[in-house]
C-alpha cells in the first residue's frame, strides 16, 4: 500500500487533493482481491486510473502557466 505523507504536499490544496486521490486509485488497484482480477476489471481500473492521470496532470500544467504570469 503506497501512503500519502507530508513530503508529498505541494502547498496548493487542489493539487495536493488530487495527489491523495490518485494514491487512492493505486492502493485500490493494489489492494483488487486476486480472484476479482479479471482482466475486465484490471482493464476498468486502469483506464480509470490513466484518465484520472490525464486530467491531473493537466490541471498541474494549467496551474503553473498561470503561476508563471
């Protein structure tokens, strides 16, 4: 299980949200009981996963191009 500690805070409270989330994401891919690996199952959590990756990082992205201004 992979744990959100202080070392990873950013300061900024969205962002930093939505690291904890994706640590959530991970650990309950982590945590799938081996018999519900299916490989649907595998496949829906992943895609959740990438998609949810996707967005933060462009929320990141948006945040610093704004910052920089």
């Amino acid at each position: 299980m992979y744990e959100f500690t202080q070392d990873c805070l950013t300061g900024i409270d969205q962002i930093d949200e939505e690291h904890r989330k994706l640590f959530s994401l991970i650990n309950e891919a982590v945590e799938l009981p081996k018999e519900a690996r299916t490989p649907q199952t595998v496949k829906n959590i992943l895609e959740h996963l990438s998609d949810y990756a996707v967005n933060h990082f462009a929320i990141c992205r948006s945040y610093f191009v704004y910052k920089r201004k």
